[in-house]
C-alpha cells in the first residue's frame, strides 16, 4: 500500500477505482439474473463490452466466458 503524506496507509488508486465501479452501477443491486427485473436505466442497460470492463476493474475472474447476466451478478458480489 502506498503511504500517505499524512501517514495514514492507503491506496489513493485503489479507493478511487471502487468509487469509479460504484458510481458505474449505481443500480447494480437491484439487477437480478432475471433481465425483466432490471432497470431500464441501470447495469441492465450496458453492453457486454461495458460489463466487460467493469468486471475487470472489479477484479471478476472468468469474466469472459460470461453471460450478460452472469456478468452483472458477479459485478454486484464484488461491490456488497
């Protein structure tokens, strides 16, 4: 971890990317597997490619042989 000028040990990056990853699926919890019960505005409305790269900054393992709905739910594991 890096070491903060005001001696407090943290990841400035780090914590940015988490916050990026919330604000990117502010409806992430809401989303099921079930694709009739997303919302029209949330994580249900994003392209494969976008869920793609969201997973890998989640850090989402076997993100490429995933399914959309596969995808949104292993990218709400990782933000609860």
């Amino acid at each position: 971890m890096k070491k903060e000028q005001n001696g407090h040990s943290a990841s400035k990056s780090q914590d940015q990317k988490k916050e990026k990853i919330k604000q990117n699926n502010s409806s992430a919890k809401r989303a099921t597997s079930n694709s009739s019960k997303k919302s029209a505005t949330g994580i249900g409305e994003k392209t494969k490619a976008d869920l793609l790269e969201i997973a890998k900054r989640a850090g989402v393992a076997g993100r490429h042989a995933m399914t959309k709905d596969e995808l949104i739910n292993a990218i709400n594991k990782k933000i609860d």
